[in-house]
C-alpha cells in the first residue's frame, strides 16, 4: 500500500520545462540552466511512459550491394571553388549549412550560386528573410545574376516558405537566414531554439522527400561558433564555414562537415565591387613582389587543406618609448610569435628584441595558425632585428620547439612543389624532407642556430646539409 501511494505521488508531482529548449526539471526556475533563457520554464504535467509497438516499414531492407547509388550523384553549383569544397558538387537531397560573420559574402556568394545552378531542368527558389526581394535584385543587378529560372521571394513564415516550395517545384532551394524564419505552431521568437530546430527539421523533411538540394545560412556568435542549437549541425549533411576579413578580400570556405565528401577541402574567392570569384590559384594575393630584398620579410607555405598556399610574413622592430614594448600581431597567434620571440633570445643569442616594439603580419589577409610557419615567423623577426634582408626567393618550412630544434611538419613535398612551380629556388626544411623538385636547392636545418646562418654575418658552425633536386 505505502509502494503504490509513493508511485502515484510521483506520478502527481508537476515537473517543469523550457519552451525554448524542452529542458526539463522537477522544480521552477526563472532562467534555464541549459539555454540561459528568462521566463521560460513552465509547469507540465508530469510524463506518461509510452511503448512503440513495430509497424509497417517504409521501404524494405535490401543488400547494400543492390542500393542505387546513381541518385546520390553530385550536380555542380557552377561554382568550382564551392564544388570543390562540397566534393563536386551539391547531392540531391542534401542540406548544406553555411555559417559566417556578418558582411563577409555569404549572400553574394549563395545568389551568384542560384544564378549559375538554375536552367530550364533545374529551378532555384532563393527566399530571404533578412532582406527585401527589391534589395535582393539590386545585388543581383550588380553581380550579374539573373536568370529566368532564379524565382525570389521574401518570407519569414516557414509555411508560406513551404508554399512556395509546392508552387515552384524547384531544385535548389537557399534560405537567409534560417534564424529569421519560424513557424506559427511553436512558441518561442525567430532565432530561438525550438524555431530554429523545428524550421530546419521541416525543410530537411521537404528536401529528403523532394529531391531537392537546399543551403541554408546560419548566423555565428562572437567567438565565431555557429549560432542556435548544436543539433542544427548534426542534422544537416554538409556544414561549411565562411571566413575572412571585411577589410580584405580573401574569402575561404572551409568545410567543417560533410557527408558526402572530405572535410579537408578549402574554396579561396575574392571578394569585389563586382561580386565574388573564385580563385584557383590565390597564392598571389598573399606575396609581395619586390626588387630588393626587404629586411623582417620570410616566405612559407601553408597547407589549407590539402592546398598549398605560398604565404609572407613580415616583422618590424623599433625602439621603444614605454616601459612595456609592444607586441602586435596581424595574421599571426599572438602566442607563437612570443614563442618565436623567446626561443631566438634564448636559444638563437639575440638579446636585442626584448627592450623592442615588435609588431608582424602577413600579407592579404590570410590567417597562418599551423605550426609550420614558426620557422618562417622567427626568421623574419631575426632579419628584423638585425636589419639584414633573407635571400631572395627563398621560403622557410618547420615548426621551431622550445629547446631550438627544427621538427617535421606533414606535406613537405607538396609545399615545395607549390614553391618551385611560383620560381623559387631555395628553401629551408627539417632533415628527410623527402624528394626535392629538380633545379630547386633544399637546405635541412636541425636547430635555429642552423636556420640563423641563412643571415649574413651569421655565427660560424658546421655548414648544415644542402640537396639538390635533381
């Protein structure tokens, strides 16, 4: 009797939930601890305990070996940057998040997409929510994107979206953003959890059961995360990341998933008055041609991806006029250019940069954060530091430890290529780098003191190992 009054006073207890969120807890609370959201935690009755029974399936299983694979073949956006990326191309079916800070492009990149991906077999219905239908044809007037087949609409209620999917029957669909549609059947603002979750779950529906490719664009927070739930990006196929600097005109897409390809790829564009391009070979953007040698300037090879891209980085020391010098980064991890700084005035004897404003870059934008640029950052510091320019057309490849010793970095072969194909002739890498393009001179350095000697007047110790490509 005492089992059965303590079950069934359970069973009354009210229990509590976010509207936003569907967290829920045995007592109320004015902020949710999941969401962080005000005043939306309600009283619901408690849960009844349900059983699904089997029922009649959709499809019968088959053996793999018997699945059509031909329906899952990739269609080309008209954009061989973006394909790139996607693994050739968009899958019918498939739904593609793409995720970027404000004004970086993504709506002039996704409407030159639409444009080029529609014709008299595919239709493309581009709906936005952020913007007017007459704002949007002004970008495609400027961009040169027009097309019959391009059908426009501006909506914010995610039924009427799904009207227009029913009236236009079209092949591609592009929604910006998807934090500006919701839907009359959930509570809750445009943006929030449970909108955000229920409009991308009904369009995913409507793709797999359509055909229909669709790309949605996601807004990011501060720290650059995608915004709304992380479900979001579990339930979509494809999450790619735009990235760039509003002052520059680099743009990268970088895949961050995708299921139905690498995530290794990265598309480069260049974004102008015109609209945006793509760039099949953007190492040029990141160098800077001169005469003459210039001191605190070394050259490196980044992989984004498994694209090499021939990159510069530069360095500037002058006198400081405060107690505490200045240490500026553009380009650069403030962090491993601290590292660089104490490993040469340890390891590499030079004392003069401690008592100096020291500000490095790159150049056009790009963004070095992997490890293989170290070499290159402390070599322009020291040419920095002692007013000595490197040697024309070299580049400089390896990640620098704390004790001075030069390590490996992945895909040497590959960035020395990249280097000799551009007209360079001289490189410094790690030991064993592997075969050498002919008529370049690769020189293998174990420690800074190695690397240091590329300077002239530099200390004297056994002459580090030289190759020939032959």
């Amino acid at each position: 009797m005492a089992a059965r009054t303590a079950r069934s006073s359970a069973k009354d207890r009210p229990s509590y939930r976010c509207t936003e969120c569907g967290w829920t807890t045995a007592k109320w609370l004015g902020r949710c601890p999941e969401c962080q959201a005000w005043g939306t935690v309600e009283e619901m009755g408690a849960p009844a305990v349900r059983t699904t029974a089997a029922g009649r399936v959709s499809t019968a299983a088959v053996p793999i070996a018997q699945v059509d694979g031909r329906t899952a073949t990739a269609r080309s956006t008209g954009v061989d940057e973006l394909d790139r990326v996607l693994g050739g191309g968009l899958v019918p079916g498939a739904v593609v998040l793409l995720a970027g800070e404000p004004g970086v492009g993504k709506s002039t990149l996704l409407l030159d997409v639409a444009a080029k991906a529609s014709n008299g077999d595919h239709r493309t219905l581009y709906v936005t929510g952020e913007e007017s239908a007459s704002q949007v044809r002004l970008r495609a007037d400027r961009i040169n994107a027009l097309s019959d087949h391009l059908y426009l609409a501006a909506e914010t209620d995610l039924s009427a979206v799904l009207g227009h999917l029913d009236a236009v029957k079209p092949s591609l669909l592009i929604l910006d953003s998807v934090q500006t549609v919701a839907s009359p059947e959930i509570d809750g603002a445009p943006g929030g959890m449970a909108q955000v979750r229920e409009v991308a779950g009904a369009l995913i529906r409507a793709s797999k059961e359509r055909g229909m490719s669709t790309l949605l664009v996601g807004h990011v927070t501060k720290d650059g995360a995608i915004a709304g739930p992380r479900l979001l990006e579990h339930l979509v196929d494809v999450v790619l990341s735009f990235e760039g600097d509003r002052h520059a005109r680099l743009r990268l897409v970088r895949g961050v998933k995708n299921r139905y390809g690498a995530t290794d790829e990265v598309g480069c564009f260049e974004l102008h008055d015109e609209g945006i391009t793509g760039l099949a070979d953007p190492s040029g953007l990141f160098l800077t041609r001169r005469a003459e040698a210039v001191p605190g300037t070394c050259l490196t090879v980044t992989l984004e991806g498994k694209r090499p891209l021939v990159a510069e980085v530069q360095a500037l020391t002058v006198d400081s006029q405060i107690p505490s010098p200045r240490r500026t980064t553009s380009g650069l991890e403030t962090s491993r250019v601290s590292m660089m700084l104490a490993v040469l005035e340890q390891r590499g004897r030079i004392t003069a940069l401690g008592k100096r404003d020291i500000y490095s870059a790159t150049v056009g934008g790009v963004k070095l954060t992997e490890p293989a640029a170290d070499l290159a950052i402390a070599l322009a510091l020291a040419s920095a530091a002692s007013d000595v320019p490197l040697p024309k057309n070299l580049v400089a490849i390896g990640e620098v430890g704390l004790a001075g010793e030069v390590r490996r970095v992945t895909g040497v072969q590959r960035r020395l290529a990249e280097a000799h194909r551009l007209g360079f002739t001289h490189a410094l890498v790690p030991s064993d780098p592997g075969k050498v393009p002919a008529g370049m001179k690769v020189t293998e350095v174990a420690d800074m003191g190695d690397a240091l000697r590329v300077l002239p007047r530099g200390r004297s110790r056994t002459p580090a190992k030289e190759r020939d490509g032959s």
